[in-house]
C-alpha cells in the first residue's frame, strides 16, 4: 500500500464518492476534506460494512489479526500533533470572527461600546 494514506490524518472529510467504472481499477472511493484536497481509494474488489464499529486503533488492529490478517502500516496523530490540530482550527475560527467583525463596522462599534476588543489574532 502506498504511504498516501497517512497524509489523510488530522482532515476532515467533507464528502465521499463512489464510482464504478467497466475499465481498471473497478471501484474507486474518493473522500474529500474541508481543505479541498480528496484522496482516492481504489481496486477491482472492495467491500465496506453497512454500520459503524466502536473502537479506536487498538480494536481495529486486533479485529483484523483475528480474521488472519497481517497489519502492514499503523498510522496515529499523537496527542500533541491533535492538539495542534484544534489549536488551527480554533486560530481559523478567531480569524474568521476578526474577518467578519471588519467587515461590519457597525458590529464592532457596538461591541467596542460595551466593552469587547477583538485583537488581530495574525498579529502576535
């Protein structure tokens, strides 16, 4: 398997496609994620189960050993790198309140009145 896979950690996917096609590769699974990158899925044969399974990684890698496969690749975010990630996400959110409180000026003379700033969260 290619290593592509682990470029996927810490995204969010935004949608999935699925299309068949007569020619190779037979079926191919596409997810997109909020950033506007998608990565593909492909093979000539794939299934998926029809509900979701509690667990995290460890469930994943045990349930597979007891059906007889080989795990080939784990790939994790640790607790700082998903820190991290919700750190971004939060800076992106601030960015955007400071984003839309200039573009409505008369907002933010209201809420200058009673008391709020909104620092430029880009200016450290």
């Amino acid at each position: 398997m290619k290593r592509g896979i682990q470029k996927v950690l810490g995204k969010t996917i935004s949608g999935i496609v699925v299309a068949e096609n007569d020619r190779e590769p037979k079926i191919q699974m596409f997810l997109t994620f909020t950033d506007g990158t998608y990565f593909e899925i492909w093979g000539n044969n794939f299934n998926c189960c029809s509900e979701l399974d509690r667990g995290g990684v460890a469930e994943v890698k045990d349930y597979a050993e007891s059906q007889g496969a080989t795990i080939q690749e784990i790939s994790v975010m640790t607790k700082k790198e998903l820190a991290r990630k919700k750190s971004e996400k939060l800076m992106t959110l601030q960015e955007r309140m400071y984003t839309d409180l200039l573009l409505t000026p008369f907002l933010r003379n209201i809420l200058a009145r009673k008391g709020f700033t909104q620092k430029d969260p880009s200016k450290k």
